[in-house]
C-alpha cells in the first residue's frame, strides 16, 4: 500500500472508534494469552492487548475519513512503512506490525523481554521441538517424575500433584517455632459461593478433613480436637505461640535468625489410579524423600554437575520486602527438590544440539519458574491451581506455599509439560494462522494476516535499509538507537509507569537461570541506569524524555509518536508531558480505550481502578497544528465519555480523570504551562459529574475462547 499523503490520519480524529476497539479489547482482555498466546510465551509486565494495538497502528496509517473499524478485519500490507517500538516489552506491537505488512522495529533495555520475544517470532521448527520434548519426556521428564510420587490414602504408589508447605518462625519468649498459618482451611473453591466445601488441616495432629470454606468450628475426626478453622495463630505482621501464647512480630523472628524461614511439609494432593485427586497428610515417607533430594542436590552442585544461580538480590522498591525475609539470593526462592529438578531440566535442555531450538525450550523453561518456587500458592480447585509469584506485582513472600510437580501429570498446572501444551505449542499455532478476535460475541477467532515469516533481520545502523516486511530486535538503550535519521514512519509503544512495575528488579529472576545457562563469566543484573523506570517524577521524565527525543530523531517529519498511558496521580501526567513537550513533540488528539479486564488482582484491589488507557498521539511541534482552546477539549471528552458509556462501559472517577488528562494535554504547547495542568482537569471533573452518574452495566464477561475459526477476511490492501 502507498503511503498516505492526507495530513490528517484516522487516529488524529474524534471519529476514531474508541467504543469498538474497547469492546474487542474487553472480550480479549478475559484471556489475552488465549487470544494472542505469541506475547504470553514468556512472562512480562503490563502486557497490552494486541487488538487495541492492531487498531492503533491501523489508525496510523490510514486516511481521515477511512472506517478504521471496517478495515480491522482485513488484511494489509503496508510494506513501505516502518514501526519502531523503543520500550518492546512482550512484543505487541512489532506483532501487531509485522501481521499488518509493516518493517517492525523493536528495542528494550532489558535481555529478558528481548530473549522471549526473538524466540517467540524467530525461527522455529515445530518437528524438531516436538522431537526434543519427547526426547526430555523420556530421559530427564522420566527422572523428575519419580521425585514427585508417593502413595495414596490406600497405600498405592501415586503420582503428586502438589505437595503443602508452611513458613514457621521462632517465638520470640520461648523459641518454639510456630507455623504461620492465617487459617487452618488449606484448600478451597474458587468460587466458594457455588462450592462451599472446602479441606481442613488439624492443628494438633495434622489430619486432613472436609468443612466448609467459612466454618468458625470444626471437629477433627481423627483426634477429636475442636477448634476453629478460621483462626490461624498468624495475624497480618504477628503471631501467637501455640505453646506460650506469646504474641510476637513475625517479621522481627525471621529478621533475627539471620537466614531464609524454614518451611514445614504438612499435606499433599495425589492422583490416584482412577484419576481422583485426594488430600493427605504429609507422611514420615514423604519427608525422607524431600531430604533424599536435599542430599542428592548438594552431591551434584558440589560436584559440578548442577550449576545453579547465584545472582543477589540488590535492594529495591521490589525486592525489599524479600530481603527484610533473609532472602539474599535468587536461589533462595526455592526448596531443595524444586532446585534439584529444575537444575536437571535446565541442564538436559542446554544439552540439545539445535541452537533455534534449545533456545525455544529454555524460554519455555524460564517461564516455568514463576509457578515453581516458595514464592507460589494455591488458588484452589475449579481454576488453575497454582497462583504464580508475581500475581501481585510484588515479592511478598508467601507463607503457605505450594510445591507443584513441576514435570506435570495431565492434571497439573504450572509444570513444564502442561505450559509446552498452553504456551509453546498454542503460540507455534497461533504463528501458522494468526487470529483477531472475533467482534460479533460468537466463539472463535478471524483470521486476517499471513503466517508470521520466522525470519529476523539485523538492527538496521548507519545507511541499512531493512528488508521490507521483517522484523528486527535489538536490546540497549532506547536513547541511543543507532537508527538513521527521519526513517521511521511510526513510533507506537507503551511506555514503563514510573512508579508501578520494577521490570528489571522482578526480571532478575528470570535471568539469574538465564545467565547460567549461558555464562561462566560472574553473574549479571538486568538493572540498568538508563532504564526508563524511576520513582521520582522528575527522573522520570527526564529518562523518558531522553527516549522521546532518539524517536523525533528517526520519525520522519510527517511521522506520528504515539503511545499509551495512564496515571492515577497528578505529577505521573505532569512528567509525561514534560517528556513529551520537552522533547519536541506536541500532542494532536487523545483516545481513551479499554485495557486491562476489570478483575485484574492490581484493579480489584483498588477504590477507584483505571480500565482505560488513554492513546496520546503526537506530531512534531511546530507542524502547524492549532491547538484547541480548553473549552473544545472539554466537549472531546465529554464525548468520548459518552461514547463509551453506550458502548456499555463503566468509568469510575479515575477514568474520567485520565480522559480528562489526554484531552487537556491537547491544549498544551509549552513547558511553561504545565504547572496549571492539575488544576484545569479538576476543574473538568467538575463539570463531569453529571457525566458520571449515566451509566450502563459494563459488557458481559467474555467466556473464553474456543479453537481458532478459520474464518477469511478480505485481501490486502
């Protein structure tokens, strides 16, 4: 397709369909790694939905005036035009690009996003991974599986699906250890409304039993002691001695203890022959095999067989709260047999010959740390069982954590064999037929792009050109691309938050086995000093700035910077205008579209949570753009507020305020005024309020979706 010589893009119009893009993004925001599972190979942070970037790059390119919803489900080839993506995160929009036609350029600073994402669009044989995994299946999956069985509650050799643990910590009056239960229910529904029951553990002799998940008393059958379940002696920061009734911080005991908190195995959950699962008590049987392990790991790392990570943790907004616990490596965020079968994998996957490959079940095997480790805990029966360590954004350490078989059964969650099914092996297919979701509510997805090419190109420096149509990554500072001038045609990205994620303080547990697997030299850290992240405002946006300015550098003149945020609080808006601004830029139009879905841990917690990201789409100052006065940018909002509330959308007040934000950023074109910026969107917030309370209910929940419907679309364009 040509480039489009019109002055004014789609995107840059109030006629841009924000209400339609934020109802597939909402259907695809219940379960994006079904719907793009190619961005979910690998764990990232605030991943974005590829639909609101298949719009936003649809958008970019198109004429005013064009039906950007009618060509969503076509397919284009706009292989005259360049995208860069400076912070490449997950991948979604050189995915998002290279499915449209487009020569996709992605940078990130961090070699764990970087790593994942050449994997997940670079070369892979589907043939010679199957061949590996079944080859791991019979030699090293074969040896992982015997460190998970045990017998069942008839004396039967079974496989174990998770084994129970709980953190103790000394008393400190009389030196007992105390196991830091906050309840004595161990397991339970997710949806314990529908399904009350729920399984009990004794606090004097250990027996499993069933209640229910609200039961205030309890009697266990097996020794007859009465006590009640919701009542576990540990407290928010305290507990209480069992033997002394001493009540003392817990936080405090394990500080002065100089060493990681031990850990007590008290239940099992097995599979039985006949495929029930059944909770037990943790025998003396199970016990001695978790210390046969122990014994068998410290043979092999002192012999050299097994090299694990050895990478400290450095103090961060992340990483204190595992520090003030006495972790102090990366390797202490897992038990001896978790470190024991994980070596093994890791070491057999290094041993693959075919480069392409190893590298594609190593991804696979990093990913698997997030649900293996102490870190991890149950969720229950009726979703996937394990509830990975980063559900909260944070490294709080858990002090019930689960021990998954991390080769897996066929009903395990969380091991390796089950994320190759769910992760690897739906991302290979969703490569072959990529897939958008489907607008009309009906299951299945549409396909409108060829296959992704498998193939990488260099990062283009100097006088290279691409290749029309590749895609190139490359990992360094973003404020320093190496890229020609003015030969980009589109800068689209989602910026870092600078006071959310600490994306190089959580990846640093990933790269610890990364760098191992690959390195002899002394281990690294994914922290860098020019990572756009910071909790100062003022930092921040210098950073940030100093990317801006790289991208004004290689957007051609009549190119487009934009990107997506929100910020709940006034000086995260104030430092990414002064990014903007400061680095030549002006924005043009602001869009509020659909992010996250509504039920996201970070979302559910808050009072008043933000579902919209705003699109801020800018141009180069001085282009000639009139910027509209504060009474037009009040009306934009108030009609895309309305827009969205008959689409069927819920704003909550911080909703409105960003609306409110992307708008008043329109009007601005100097520095200078920035400082009146606060007080100009509360003053239309305050003409909001009438807005606020006309409301619909927010779209039905979208159940999931089922195999891609290979349903045609339209040709390129």
């Amino acid at each position: 397709m040509p480039k489009t010589t019109s002055s004014l893009r789609a995107i840059e119009t109030d006629q841009f369909p924000i209400d339609f893009l934020s109802q597939i993004a909402e259907r695809e925001s219940w379960r994006k790694e079904i719907h793009r599972p190619i961005y979910h190979v690998h764990k990232w942070w605030a991943n974005r939905l590829g639909s609101v970037f298949r719009g936003i790059l649809l958008g970019c390119s198109l004429d005013e005036g064009q039906d950007v919803a009618k060509e969503f489900y076509r397919q284009h080839s706009f292989l005259s035009r360049t995208v860069l993506d400076p912070f490449l995160g997950s991948g979604t929009t050189i995915g998002e690009a290279h499915k449209l036609g487009f020569t996709a350029l992605g940078r990130d600073i961090n070699p764990v996003a970087v790593q994942a994402v050449r994997v997940a669009f670079g070369p892979l044989n589907e043939g010679a991974i199957e061949l590996a995994f079944r080859e791991l299946a019979a030699g090293v999956g074969k040896k992982l599986r015997t460190l998970y069985r045990s017998v069942d509650g008839q004396g039967r050799p079974c496989d174990v699906l998770y084994f129970f643990w709980v953190m103790q910590a000394r008393c400190t009056d009389c030196g007992e250890p105390v196991d830091l239960f906050s309840s004595y229910v161990v397991a339970q529904n997710a949806y314990p409304l529908r399904r009350p029951e729920a399984h009990v553990v004794c606090p004097r002799c250990g027996a499993l039993f069933r209640s229910r998940y609200d039961a205030t008393s309890a009697l266990c059958p097996s020794c007859g002691h009465a006590f009640d379940p919701s009542d576990g002696p540990a407290k928010g920061q305290k507990a209480r001695c069992q033997s002394c009734q001493h009540a003392f911080s817990i936080k405090g005991s394990v500080a002065a203890s100089g060493t990681p908190p031990s850990f007590r195995l008290y239940a099992k959950l097995v599979l039985t022959e006949d495929g029930a699962k059944e909770y037990l008590r943790a025998t003396e049987d199970d016990a001695r095999a978790y210390q046969q392990c122990a014994v068998e790991l410290a043979d092999a790392t002192h012999s050299g067989r097994l090299k694990l990570p050895e990478l400290a943790l450095a103090d961060g907004h992340n990483t204190r709260q595992a520090i003030a616990y006495n972790f102090k490596s990366w390797r202490d965020f897992f038990n001896d047999r978790q470190l024991l079968a994980l070596g093994l994998l890791q070491a057999a996957i290094d041993g693959i010959p075919d480069a392409t490959t190893r590298d594609a079940l190593r991804t696979l095997f990093s990913g698997v740390l997030e649900f293996n480790n102490l870190f991890a805990s149950y969720k229950g029966e009726g979703t996937g069982a394990v509830r990975h360590m980063f559900a909260h954004h944070i490294l709080k350490p858990e002090r019930t954590p689960i021990e998954a078989n991390i080769w897996g059964t066929r009903k395990s969650s969380g091991s390796f064999s089950g994320l190759y099914r769910s992760r690897l092996q739906r991302a290979l297919a969703y490569r072959r037929a990529p897939t958008e979701v489907n607008g009309t509510g009906t299951k299945g997805g549409v396909i409108c792009s060829p296959p992704f090419s498998g193939r990488l190109g260099p990062w283009p420096t100097g006088s290279q050109i691409p290749v029309a149509g590749s895609i190139s990554v490359s990992c360094g500072d973003s404020a320093a691309t190496a890229l020609p001038d003015k030969s980009v045609d589109l800068v689209v990205t989602d910026p870092p938050f600078f006071d959310n994620v600490h994306y190089s303080e959580l990846a640093d547990f990933f790269y610890a086995w990364q760098r191992r697997a690959d390195s002899e030299e002394p281990m690294g850290t994914t922290r860098h000093q020019k990572e756009v992240q910071d909790t100062d405002p003022q930092r921040f946006a210098s950073k940030l700035m100093a990317v801006f300015v790289e991208c004004r550098r290689v957007l051609m003149d009549d190119g487009l910077l934009v990107f997506s945020y929100h910020h709940s609080r006034d000086d995260g808006w104030k430092s990414v205008a002064e990014a903007i601004l400061g680095a030549g830029f002006c924005v043009v139009n602001s869009q509020p579209i659909k992010a996250e879905m509504s039920v996201a841990t970070p979302k559910a917690q808050a009072k008043e949570p933000i579902q919209f990201d705003i699109i801020l789409v800018c141009r180069k100052a001085g282009s000639g753009r009139t910027p509209p006065d504060a009474e037009a940018a009040l009306a934009a909002a108030r009609s895309k507020i309305q827009r969205l509330q008959r689409a069927g959308f819920r704003l909550s007040r911080n909703d409105l305020k960003v609306v409110c934000f992307g708008q008043i950023l329109t009007t601005l074109r100097s520095i200078d005024a920035l400082d009146a910026l606060p007080d100009a969107v509360d003053e239309q917030l305050r003409a909001f309020e009438g807005v606020a309370q006309d409301v619909k209910s927010p779209p039905r929940r979208s159940r999931g979706a089922a195999r891609p419907h290979r349903r045609a679309c339209a040709g390129p364009r």
